[in-house]
C-alpha cells in the first residue's frame, strides 16, 4: 500500500474520509468500543456490543490492528480477562500495555470497579492482569473518559448508573501501592456534569499538559458544545479553564464522539446532536489561536479513533444513515491536506507525492492520541537505550508495578537531575527545542497594552542573521519574608503607575533597610546550588542595566512575578541573567526588586550573576555612586551596602539548565568551558579575576564576558577586540562549531540562552538557532534605540520572544556622565536600517488559554 496517498479521498479543495480495505482475523461489526493505539503502528481494540437494534450483544473482545498493513489478529491473552463490556475507557500506559476502567454490561448492569492491564510486549503470550489497587476508586460507571499524561491515569466523568457526574479520579502509576484520589478543584467554575464526551491532553502549544474535554451530554439529555482544559499546578492543585473562541463558531453540540490531538491542534470527530440522522462535520480547534474550523464528516457515532502521524483514523461505529446496525469499516483521512485545504492554504501536487516512495508511517509529523508513546514526548522519553521492541530494560517498562512481573514507568521528559528513574533519549540538538514563528511585539507610546504578533523573520535585524528554518501554583510563599520584602514588592512592583521619585538622591529604603534586604537574600542563595535545574514554562529575562521603566513595562505588557491581578507567578518561573546594575539610573530600584521577590518567592524567582555583579566592575559602572548618593553611605565601608550586595552577588547561581535542555548563562562557554560539570563545582564565594592565571579563572572569565563572533561564519575561538582591546587573549569570541561541539558533549542539551550583549531587535539567534542572545534593557544608553525582550519557554519548550521598543521620554534615564567616560559597549553588527512598521503587524495575538 502506498503510506503516501493514504487518506487522500475526495479533491485537494475538498478533502474526504476513505475507507480502507481490511485484512486478516477482522472483528464484527461494532459500537462502544475502545480502540487504544499501543505503539508506532499498532492498535488495540477492545470491548463493544454487536449485532442489530434489540439484538445487541456486548463482547470482551481484543484484537490488534497492524495499521501499516490494514491487518488484523485476535489477542488470545492468559491471565484475568475482564469482563464483556462497552462504553468503558481504555488508555496506554506504556510501549505495548494499556489499561481499561469501567464500562456497561448490559441489561441496565455495570461492570466492576476494577482496573485491568493489558500486556502485549511478548504478543506470543499476551497477558491481561487486574491492578492491585487500595481504598476507594472512581465506581462503577460508563460514558466516562480516562486518559493517561504521565505518570497520572484521569477518569473524568460519566454516568454511575444513577447521575452523570463531574468528578474527578487519579492514579500515580509511578507510586505503589497504587491507589485512586479524587480531585478537589480550586474554583467553583467548572464544567456541568456529563456522559457520553471525549478527552484527551495537549503536547505542544499554549494549553501543553492539559486534558481538553469537548461536549458530552447533560442529565437533562441536553448536548454540550464547550471546551475546557483541565490542568494540574506545581502545587498539586488542580483547576478547569474554559477554552475561549477568538474565531469562527463551535461546532455543533454533540455527545458519542471522539477527539484526538494534531500537535497543538484538537479534532473532534464524529458524534451526534440532537437529529440522530444529521452528520456532523470534523471540528479543529486550534490551540494556538483559539480559532475554530470544519473538516469532512466521518459520518459516524459511537465510534471510536486514533492519529498516526498525520492521519486520523476512525472505526466501527453507527452511520447516520442508518443508525440500527453498527459498521464495522476502517476510515481514514489526512489531517495536514484537509487543514490546508480548509485555511485556503496551496495544496501539493498529489500525483507527484501519490507515486513517490511509500513513507513509514512512524516518521511522520507527531499525532497524539490515547497512546503514552505516539509521537509526543512520551515517544522521545521512550526511545533511550534499550527501549527496542519486546525491551523490558529501564526505557520498556511498565507504568504499573506489582509482583508479577510489571515494572515503573519511564518517567516523562525533562524531570531534574538526579530524578530516580531518568531515561536520556538520543541526543539531538534542536530536536525538542524551537523559537516560535512568531514573536509578540509591544507597540504602545506609555503604560498601554497594545501587544501584536509578527513573523520573526520580519524582524530585520535578527532575522538576517540566520537562516529561514496556574492558580497559585507552586507559589512558594517565604513566611519570614515580611517586612522590608514584602514593603519593596507592595511599593515597587507597578507596572502600570510606578514613577520615579522627583528627587533623584533618594530612594525608597533607608540604607539599614537594604542592608537587611541583603542578608535576607544571601541567606536564600547560599542553600541553592551554582547551577539551577528549572521546569517549564519560564520566562528568560536578559540584561537590565539599572532600566528599571523597562522592566515595569514588559511586566505591564507580558504580566509580572505576583500572585494579584495581572500576574502570572501562580503558573510561572522567572529567570534573570544577571547584569541588573550600572550604567542605569535605577539600579538600586531594579536589584532591590528582584531581591525582594527571590525572598518572597525563592523557588519561582531564579537570578543569575552577570560581570556587572562584580565589585571591580560596578565600582567604576556606576552602581557604587548611586549607592553613595541615594542610600547616604560611605561605599568602602565593610558594612556599607554596596559591600553587602556585592557579597550577595559573590553567591549567585553561575547557570541554570531549563528542563535539561537549555542551558542559560551570563556570557559564554569561550574557549575553556566543555561541560556542565565545570560550572557545578565552582565553590562560592566567587571572585571574578580581573587577570586570570589558572584554567579556572580563566573559565570564570569565559562564563561572564566571552561573546560569540559576529555571524554563523566565524568559525572557532578568536579575539574578542571590543571588549579586549590590549590584544591579551583572555576575553575570546566563540565561534558556532564551540556551540555544537558543546551541546553534543552534553546531553540532552539543545539550546543556549545567554545575555551580555545589546542585540537590536532584543534577541538575536546564533550556531544555527543553537544559541539565542537576550537583552531586555531598550535604548541601551540612550545611544542604539535596541528593542528590549524576553524569552517565553513554553511547557513543549517552544521559545517564544516578546518585545517592547523604546519609548520617548523627557526624563534622563541613563548616566549621561557614565556614558561619556566610559562608553557602552557596541551592539552586534548592526544590518540595514530598520523597515517594522504596524503595516507589517499581524491580527490580534492571544497566549493561548
């Protein structure tokens, strides 16, 4: 069979289902099945009812579908068949094991309150096993949804016998002995109660890790239409959000339908309304836009489907047309062609790619569907060593334990190190790592929130330099740190208002007040280790510079580090990459902040230290002044508060490494610095060494100035003339292959981010997209009119940058003198003058939901 033409019924323009021709051992035609996909290309059908209306006959049936050849076998399986059943829920847990939960057995009975595994990895002996499982469980029900996002199974849903319910179930399969909870959500806005609707969890996009549940039916037999997402905080806490419409309509309402995921785009397939002969039309919900559109009708009901690669697939189930009799056909259609062909977007020549070679089916774009490894992370974290077919070594194992043979999951991708049970997939820069096509730009002249979205190659000085390719979550609350913290956040922290004080020789904080502000937070960086192990999502913040009006407005556009209104720390990290002093006006503003929120939230508020954190360096920048003038101290006092910050600065973390991926820094891995490990051990105290005499200094040296050389063409590791003048060799430029030979020697890195330098559309990618500057102060003294950013890392570690452009203003925001003595360090080669105009802006941008 030709994989390339599959799918491809009716024209380009208008893309149709196609029914496929079935092989082998093919089961009876059937309804209230479950069809589980279980590895690249294999699918587990199991359970339903057959026969004709008043003649129905629920099964306990299993067969296997081998989807590349269209060919079926029955699954003859030892040990504790569960019994016959329908409307149940089915999920994989693991390469080859999927597990069922509830269900009907007819005559108004459902079937029991157990939960049984499927083992299919030695398919000579397949064998069905009910999981131990203590106290209380979800109950006898049917019409409910249960999905698998590791290492939690989610029951969601259905009817008791008695009730449709809203309640939901979990189970850690990672922890024995295993055991159901219910969840208890945060707020009263919720979804009503329901049977007969579908879910399944995003892998990519703005709602990555959500369970998205569509329709279903009321108690009072009335359809549903809305879409919700249901999401687990870094607490523990579980809340719903209502997926919003920007464009297009819902779809219809329906209830016995099916969904699956299309990378960030969610399908709704089939179902029925409230006319039971009606078709209704393949609904896309896209994720990204919150835009709403229709595909072709599978023309079915109580069906049941799958993705692989880009092909949807859908099976048994009643035809519209006549609604007694379940079919049992196999339909398949191409979900890229038929989105394509919906958005207007150019159709491929298909008698072209009809007789090209045929295309494993594995290696097409990633679908998710009910499977823990079908093209999503779950298949990246369980494709390491040893996780070949029929494997049982770490990377094959099962998600449930128990003594019969059953071992724990691989866990999922991007735990910290150090995690029990980490499996690294092959290392492949880039492969899980990518910069959004877009990037969110602030247009506003002051305190507005004018935010658009723009192609990122219409940035024309980044763009030209490489080539075209939670309700308080987690929100770990210091108790101790009222006070001056809490003072500093409550009178600082404005993005909308804040303005600064007419006199500009004081400040807000008496100079005892800071000094206290400083011992608070030494006490926190001194239990933190020199390189951070950070989760997603996060926002990556580069040099500040004193730019404290800066920093209020990507705040004010992009949301800020609190847990009151316009802020986003209940689902949040937050990331600075050091060089918050000198050369600005409000140095003592800035670093007073972030200082204030590392007290207050001191595991979502990460600093870094940069070459300005350095007593050398701002004692001659700036900063030193400013403390002498506004705090009314004496600097070279021991206890002065320069001194204490600096000492603060002296135990700052040097690097932190965002889900094992990406690797953030100050400056640069220069000539010296090969691996990780090399950071992690550099004990604090740290003294920068103006002139460094040993490998190790010269490392430091290379960790906060080296940059990289000025395009992907300068090879090796050179002369760094700006900020070297004398020609000494100890401040280099790193050329792209360092960047490679890097990420290759330490897996799974794919990415860096660093700051340190002016890049005149804030960001600048370099190496192949392999590293990405950061600058977030605009205007870098008063002299270059650079946009400022910052890097938004998505849960799917999709980088997204968000800018905002400098601003007029009568007010003196950078030390003119400062400038004059000691001018700014250039920005990176600088190309033709800047074409953005709102012209070129795209429509209305959303995060997502």
């Amino acid at each position: 069979m030709n994989q390339a033409s599959r799918g491809r019924g009716g024209t380009a323009a208008r893309p149709e289902y196609v029914k496929e021709q079935q092989h082998g051992d093919t089961p009876a035609p059937r309804f209230g099945h479950t069809t589980t996909l279980v590895g690249n290309h294999r699918v587990v059908l199991f359970g339903g009812a057959t026969g004709d209306s008043g003649r129905y006959t629920i099964t306990a049936d299993a067969y296997m579908l081998e989807v590349q050849t269209d060919t079926w076998s029955r699954v003859v399986a030892e040990g504790a068949v569960p019994s016959a059943r329908a409307a149940h829920a089915a999920a994989c847990v693991d390469h080859s094991q999927m597990v069922i939960y509830g269900g009907a057995t007819g005559g108004g009975s459902l079937s029991s309150e157990e939960l049984f595994l499927l083992d299919i990895r030695n398919e000579e002996r397949s064998q069905w096993m009910a999981v131990p499982v203590l106290g209380p469980t979800p109950g006898r029900r049917y019409g409910h949804t249960m999905i698998f996002n590791k290492p939690l199974l989610i029951v969601f849903g259905g009817n008791n016998g008695q009730q449709a319910e809203c309640d939901i179930w979990v189970l850690d399969v990672e922890r024995s002995p295993f055991q159901w909870n219910e969840v208890s959500v945060m707020h009263t806005k919720c979804p009503l109660p329901r049977v007969y609707h579908s879910a399944e969890v995003c892998r990519e996009g703005p709602a990555s890790g959500m369970m998205v549940v569509f329709g279903g039916r009321t108690p009072d037999n009335r359809s549903l239409k809305d879409t919700w997402g249901l999401r687990q905080h870094r607490d523990g806490r579980w809340d719903w959000v209502e997926a919003p419409t920007k464009r297009g309509q819902p779809p219809e309402p329906r209830f016995q339908h099916s969904c699956i995921f299309l990378n960030s785009k969610l399908m709704i397939v089939g179902g029925r309304g409230a006319d039971v002969n009606k078709p209704l039309p393949t609904a896309v919900y896209d994720t990204e836009t919150c835009e709403w559109r229709n595909l072709a009708s599978v023309n079915r009901f109580r069906h049941s489907c799958w993705g692989a690669g880009p092909l949807l697939y859908s099976y048994g189930g009643f035809d519209h047309k006549s609604p007694s009799a379940p079919t049992g056909d196999l339909q398949v259609i191409d979900l890229e062609r038929a989105i394509a062909a919906s958005s207007g977007e150019k159709v491929a020549q298909e008698e072209e790619e009809a007789d090209g070679k045929e295309a494993p089916m594995e290696k097409a774009p990633s679908l998710q569907s009910k499977s823990g490894d079908s093209g999503s992370m779950f298949s990246r974290a369980s494709e390491g060593p040893g996780s070949a077919k029929g494997d049982a070594g770490p990377a094959g194992r099962s998600a449930l334990a128990s003594s019969e043979g059953l071992r724990p999951a691989t866990p999922p991708r991007g735990r910290p190190a150090g995690t029990k049970g980490v499996v690294q997939a092959p290392h492949d820069p880039g492969s899980d790592v990518r910069v959004s096509s877009q990037v969110f730009v602030s247009l506003e002249k002051d305190f507005t929130h004018l935010v658009r979205k723009v192609a990122i190659e219409t940035l024309e000085d980044e763009g030209r330099k490489i080539q075209p390719a939670n309700v308080m979550a987690n929100v770990h609350h210091d108790k101790a740190a009222s006070g001056v913290a809490n003072f500093v956040i409550e009178n600082l922290l404005l993005p909308t208002t804040w303005q600064p004080d007419p006199d500009p020789n004081r400040f807000l904080l008496h100079a005892m007040e800071v000094s206290q502000l400083c011992d608070q937070v030494l006490d926190v960086l001194k239990g933190q280790d020199m390189v951070l192990h950070l989760r997603a999502p996060i926002k990556v913040y580069g040099d500040l510079h004193g730019q404290y009006l800066d920093l209020m407005r990507l705040f004010a556009r992009y949301k800020a580090p609190t847990d009151g209104e316009g802020g986003d720390i209940d689902s949040m990290d937050y990331l600075f990459l050091g060089d918050f002093v000198d050369r600005g006006s409000f140095s003592l503003e800035v670093v007073c902040l972030l200082f204030a929120l590392k007290v207050r939230y001191p595991k979502q508020i990460h600093l870094i230290r940069g070459n300005h954190e350095d007593p050398t360096i701002n004692g001659i920048y700036g900063f030193r002044d400013e403390c002498r003038r506004r705090l009314k101290e004496e600097p070279e006092e021991p206890e002065s508060c320069w001194n204490k910050f600096n000492r603060a600065f002296e135990y700052l973390p040097v690097a932190a490494v965002i889900e094992e991926r990406i690797l953030c820094i100050h400056g640069g891995i220069g000539g010296s610095i090969n691996n990780i490990g090399e950071l992690a051990v550099m004990q604090r105290p740290l003294h920068v060494a103006q002139i460094p005499q040993t490998p190790f200094e010269q490392r430091v040296t290379d960790l906060m100035w080296s940059d990289p050389s000025d395009s992907d063409a300068v090879t090796g590791v050179t002369l760094n003339e700006t900020r070297d003048p004398d020609g000494t060799g100890r401040i280099v430029k790193f050329g792209p292959d360092r960047v490679e030979e890097f990420l290759q020697a330490n897996p799974p890195l794919s990415m860096i981010i660093r700051a340190h330098e002016c890049v005149m559309d804030g960001f600048e990618r370099f190496a192949n997209g392999r590293l990405i500057t950061i600058f977030s102060a605009t205007d870098y003294c008063g002299h270059h009119k650079n946009a400022g950013a910052l890097l938004f890392v998505r849960r799917d570690l999709t980088i997204v940058p968000k800018l905002i452009y400098p601003v007029e203003r009568t007010l003196n925001i950078w030390d003119q003198q400062m400038v004059q003595q000691r001018p700014p360090t250039p920005p990176r080669p600088v190309p033709r003058a800047r074409r953005l105009g709102e012209d070129e802006l795209a429509g209305g941008v959303s995060d997502g939901w």
